[in-house]
C-alpha cells in the first residue's frame, strides 16, 4: 500500500499525485504504528545480526545532527523523521521474522504485487491517456513509455528491484496458476522498462537477476548457462530501446523566419536549466545515444564540485534537491541523479564514508546468509539480495536511496533490513 | 560490551558530532564568504543597476535577474534578486565558460543587497510581464 501510494505520489497524473502527496507520509507513520504493534504483538525473541541497524542508527544520528549546519533545517528535520520512519519499519518487520521467517515471504510477495500494479496501472494509463503515458519525441529523445510514472524514469525505479523478486516467486509458486502469474509479471516489468528506455533500470534489473541466479544452489555450469540467458536477453531489450528515433531537425518549423524583434527575456533565449553543454547556433542537436550519459556527466562533475565547497559536511541531509542546480543542457532533473553523489552533497565525505558502512554491513550481512542457508531460507536470501544488488546499481544513476519517500526506496531498504533477520536464521540452524 | 566502554564509546561519538557540528557551520559559513565575494566582484563590474547597458530579464518563481551586455554579448553579466532584494546568484558569460556565484539554496546567507523596487521599475521598464 504504501509502496503504491509513493507512486501515485510520483505520477504524471494530478489525481494521482494529489491522492499520493496527501496520504504518502501518513501511511508510512501508520506502517510504523502496524509493524511495531505487530512486533509487540508477537514479542519475538531477538537475535538479529546487528551491524547494518547499528551502522543505518550511526548515519540516521548524522542525518539528525545535521540539522546543526543544514541550509535548509525543515528540509532536513522533515526527511530524517521520514528515514527514521522506514529504518523503524525495517527494523520492526526484521525483527518479527527473525522468529517468524514466513514473513520474509509475506513482504516479498506484497512488494511484487505493489510493482505489478503500478504497472499495470501505467497500462490503463496508456489506455485512457496516451498523452500522459508516453513522453512525446523531442530533437533529443526518442518517444517514452512512462506509465502512471512523472518521468521515463520513475516507474522502473521500482520495476528494476521487483523484477528478481518475480523470477523468487516463480521458483516459489506451487500451482501452474501462480507460475504463470510470476512470469507474466516478469514479462510486464521487462517490457515496461524496455519501453521506457531507462537504461539505468535495464542494467540494474539484469544484476539484480545475475545476483538471484549466481547464488542458485545448482551447479556453476547451469548457473552461467542462466545468467548467459539473462544477457541474452538484456541485448535484446538493449537493441528494442534503440528503435525509437528522436524528431528529425527538419520536422521542426523554424522560428527565425518572422520578422526580427529583440527578444528581451533571456529565459526563452538562453534558459539557466540548459546553459552548460549547450550546442552552438548552428550546430546539429545533441542526441540521445545508447552510450550517452544524457547530460549526467556534466551534472556529476558539477556535484562533485559543489562537494569540494563543503566537502567534510555537506549542506544537510535532505537538501540535495535545494543545493543540486541544474544547469546542464540535456540533463532534466532536480537533483544529480547518483545516489552516492547524493549522499555526499547532503552530509559531505564524513555520510558518504558512513552511508557505504551501511551498505557494506548489508552486503556482509548477505553474504553470511547466502553461505550458511538451505531451502525457502536461502531462496529468500538469494531475492533480497539480489533487489539489493539492483538497488544499489540503481543508486548510481538515480537519486532516490535515502529519500523514504522515492517509490524504490521502501523495497530495496525493506529487503535490506530483512537480510539481518534471515543471517540470524543461520546462526540458529548452526546452533 | 561492558557499562564503562559503552560509556566511553557514547562519550567518544558526542564529541565526534560537536567536532562535526563545528566544521559543518565553519564550512557553511565559509562557502557563504567565498560565494558573497564572488556575487560582490560580478555586482561591481555591473556598475549602476539602470546602466545603458542593461539588455534583458528573466523571471524564475525564486528570483528575478537583470542581463547587461558586454562587448557585443547581450547576456555577459547577469544579477538574479530575490523578492527581499538579495542578490542570490550572479554570472559571469564573458570568458570561455561562464563564471557562476550561487547562494541560491540559501538566500538567508547572501549579504550584497540592491533596491528591490529599482529592480521591479528596471524589469517593467524591459518589458517584464510583472
């Protein structure tokens, strides 16, 4: 629920995005509430492997700090209440299957049927408004499928992550019925990412099901003849992404043609969002390319320059929208669109160092629990981190990994923190 | 871990964030420095705000800027003013790569100021949809 409604609240359509902005951080307060009600409900005893919460508790008491030098401190006490929130709801559901293992499968399941109706509501999006659902040909872009999503981008944020989690559940489903649901799934989370050209989600979609199957529990031949298959199929999405052209320069009407007038608003003539980069007069348009950074190179090297001003620091967690400005040519976003960058803008190297502490106690945490687990264990083990993976090669081409309200960042932390709890299953199976 | 290590390790992480507490502000306060000097310098080279050289305008929701033109570049200085008249950002465009001074994600730091009612007359007097 709360997954969908981050979407609506990330939608290219007003009804949506009024629905979702109204109700997006109410609902993660209420998942807060239900977790911990739950978790005292069932009054598990715990034993979860503690260094990703201790490492995630260190930079929340960072994000929290920060308020001290924040440019904008309501912008950072309103996003580090939010990140608290979704690290306490990790942490609740962790803690209930670390005595109650089937839960792991309980919040997999919910986040691919959350995926699968986003997208399929962005093909009812397609149905009633072609407009909305697809960002029309630019002299840049070819057309793209966003969906119910703002930009081409949005939705495979979440596709990305959720579509190992489909291939889980196929392996998982007992009826023909359910196989047959998990593919179709599969298939419409690859072709929507396929159709939104999102690069970024093709590449971290193909890890996160490399990921799933490296870890199989079958033999290394079989393995790699799987994930050979899996590039393979990567190609192909790679080679229909390309399809679509952008509007050709001769499409476009000149303007020139009328009679001179000066033109005094300098926006029209020279906008600030499109002035690095641009081409010259009468140069050809830049295009989009398979191997093109689309304006982000240039956005990244001007954050890591915006870094260097207050490099120890940062300017605030929670700010990265506020400081990060856009004035790329190509590049259409508020923010640098790399997660890692993100980070060191907001906290500086001092949360950069103490972010990747988490991730690399997540990624040990992982480790242990794909070395030691057997069975449904394992097999859920092998999906969260595997969306981790995804999650993680998402990061370097969005920014979305601590803002708790992004539509991915729920079920990449959610799968994060529930590694913690399946690692604590093995030193129990040990014992 | 034993009550008097928990205690040092508790004491050790507070003055870590006090020590980090003061670097933040040091380097906020000095990016606001460097970023007002820089604003001062492209504000001195405007000259007077109502100069014949003054070209353009544009109009953004955070701020309003005035483009003077300089050896045949109608857009080589600008000044962008907020509402309070603060001036929040200023760029350079007569060299190779235009030379940017931002406090734009916080104006409540920008100290070089300018009449905010002579920038409103300016903007009307280029036409701006004011």
């Amino acid at each position: 629920m709360l997954v969908l409604n981050l979407a609506f609240a990330s939608s290219i359509n007003n009804s949506f995005l009024l629905l979702g902005r109204a109700f997006r951080f109410w609902l993660l307060l209420e998942l807060v509430i239900v977790t911990w009600a739950y978790f005292a409900w069932r009054a598990p005893r715990v034993r979860l492997a503690g260094a990703p919460f201790a490492a995630l508790g260190g930079f929340l008491v960072l994000a929290f700090v920060s308020v001290f030098w924040s440019v904008r401190t309501h912008s950072t006490e309103k996003r580090a209440l939010a990140f608290l929130a979704l690290a306490l709801v990790g942490l609740a559901l962790a803690a209930v299957a670390d005595a109650r293992p089937e839960a792991v499968r309980r919040v997999l399941e919910a986040l691919v049927a959350a995926a699968a109706i986003v997208a399929l509501l962005g093909l009812y999006m397609l149905w009633v408004s072609h407009d909305q659902a697809v960002q029309s040909a630019s002299l840049q872009y070819p057309a793209r499928y966003r969906g119910i999503g703002q930009n081409p981008n949005t939705v495979p944020l979440l596709l990305a992550p959720a579509l190992p989690l489909a291939l889980w559940l196929w392996t998982r489903a007992r009826s023909r019925a359910g196989k047959a649901v998990a593919v179709c799934a599969a298939l419409l989370f690859d072709g929507s990412i396929v159709a939104s050209g999102s690069r970024g989600a093709l590449i971290a979609a193909l890890v996160g099901a490399a990921v799933w199957l490296l870890t199989l529990p079958r033999s290394w031949r079989l393995r790699l003849a799987l994930v050979a298959a899996a590039a393979a199929v990567f190609a192909a999405d790679v080679a229909i992404t390309q399809i679509p052209k952008p509007v050709s320069p001769s499409a476009v009407s000149h303007r020139q043609s009328g009679a001179h007038r000066v033109i005094r608003d300098a926006e029209l003539l020279l906008p600030l969002e499109d002035e690095i980069g641009r081409p010259g007069k009468n140069a050809p348009p830049i295009r989009r390319t398979l191997f093109g950074t689309s304006g982000r190179a240039r956005a990244w090297d001007a954050a890591v320059h915006q870094v260097a001003r207050r490099p120890v620091a940062g300017y605030g967690f929670g700010t990265e929208a506020q400081v990060f400005v856009d004035r790329y040519y190509g590049f259409d976003s508020t923010v640098p669109e790399n997660s890692y960058l993100g980070v060191a803008l907001q906290l500086g190297i001092v949360g950069l160092v103490a972010f990747l502490v988490v991730l690399a106690a997540v990624v040990w945490v992982a480790a242990v629990a794909l070395r030691r687990l057997s069975g449904a264990a394992l097999a859920a083990a092998r999906a969260c981190a595997a969306v981790v993976a995804a999650g993680l090669v998402l990061g370097m081409t969005q920014s979305y990994l601590t803002s708790a309200g992004n539509l991915a960042s729920p079920a990449v932390w959610l799968a994060a923190l529930l590694l913690p709890a399946l690692a604590a299953h093995t030193v129990r199976q040990s014992q | 871990m034993r009550r008097p290590a928990a205690l040092a390790v508790a004491a050790g992480a507070i003055v870590v964030l006090v020590v980090l507490v003061v670097v933040g502000r040091h380097e906020g306060s000095r990016h606001a420095r460097q970023e007002n000097g820089r604003i001062a310098e492209i504000r001195r080279l405007v000259g007077p705000l109502d100069s014949p050289s003054l070209d353009a305008f544009r109009l953004l929701p955070q701020f309003s800027c005035l483009l003077y033109k300089r050896h045949g570049n109608r857009f080589a200085l600008e000044l962008c003013v907020d509402g309070q008249g603060r001036v929040v950002e200023a760029i350079d465009r007569r060299g190779r790569t235009p030379r940017i001074a931002s406090l734009r994600e916080a104006p409540q730091d920008a100290t070089v100021r300018v009449d905010r009612a002579e920038v409103d007359r300016l903007l009307r007097k280029l036409g701006a949809p004011l």
